[in-house]
C-alpha cells in the first residue's frame, strides 16, 4: 500500500475589519482556496484539487490561524495560489481579507511549534511597543489568565506539603 505524503501550509487570515473574522468558516475558506486554485491554473489546478486536494484541517476564527492540508506534490501550486484570495464567503457575507503564509511543514505538529514560536514573538513584539506600564500589565494579565503557570504552581505547593508530611510521619 502506499502512503501519500503531505504538506500543511500555516495561514493567517487578515481581515480589513477585525469583525470580519466572524464570517470565517472551514467551508468557506476550502472553497475560497480552491476558487483561487481554478484562477490561477484552471481546469490542471481543479484536478489536482480533486480527490485528496486542499482540505482545512485546522480553523481559529478568533486567531484567524488556518492549518491548510494539500500533497506533496502540489503544494507549491497552493502557496501561489493564496495569495489571489481576496474575500472569504460565508451565510451571505462577504469578508474581504487576505491569507498570509505563515510556515509550510510535513506534519500537523511542526506547523503547530512554529505557531507557538511566532506567537512569543509576537507577544514580545507587542510588549515592547507599549507606551506605558498600565498597557503592559493588562497585556501580562491576558497572557496570565490563559496560561497553567497558576495551576502548576497549586499542584507544586501540594507536591510540597505532601513531602513535608511524610517527614514527619517517619521522624
């Protein structure tokens, strides 16, 4: 049996209006994908759509992040080809955006650290242009709110008064 290789192609969606990322759907992004294939190559650019072509495998409308799946062989073909989306249709709404090329990588897993790495970059980036400390620890409290650090460090006092407890029982 043979194995088709893969590529993922990381996207970012960039909307003119930050409520434009509402109407981003899986749907809506595949056909805008392959609507752009079709332009760009034709009836050549279809075929190899067709069958185990481009697929969304990953979609955060809040983030914007699109995790597009295509072959090995084609994958070129798709990264010249995003550029020529220029909107994004979805329940009657036309979304004019873009999708910008983040990374290309062999598995869902290396696409998903380099979109741990561009995010701290990003968040540093973000952090040095504040222009006061107010604006900082708002942007710190955010990143707090929706990291583990406050769970691990419950679980390391736990871990603590569990030790202690049984140097106690053996004195």
């Amino acid at each position: 049996m043979v194995r088709f290789k893969n590529r993922y192609v990381l996207c970012q969606v960039v909307a003119e209006e930050p409520r434009g990322r509402s109407c981003i759907e899986e749907r809506a992004v595949g056909s805008a994908v392959k609507d752009a294939i079709a332009r760009a190559y034709g009836d050549y650019g279809l075929a190899c759509c067709s069958g185990a072509g481009p697929a969304v495998k990953y979609l955060n409308a809040y983030t914007g992040t699109v995790l597009l799946r295509c072959r090995k062989d084609f994958y070129r073909l798709l990264c010249s080809a995003l550029p020529l989306v220029r909107q994004l249709e979805s329940r009657g709404l036309r979304c004019p955006c873009f999708l910008s090329t983040l990374h290309v990588g062999g598995t869902i897993r290396s696409c998903q650290k380099f979109l741990i790495q561009y995010n701290r970059r990003q968040l540093l980036t973000l952090l040095q242009n504040c222009t006061n400390e107010e604006e900082r620890q708002r942007i710190r409290q955010s990143v707090l709110s929706c990291s583990l650090t406050e769970e691990q460090s419950h679980s390391g006092e736990e871990e603590e008064e569990e030790d202690e407890d049984d140097g106690t029982e053996t004195d």
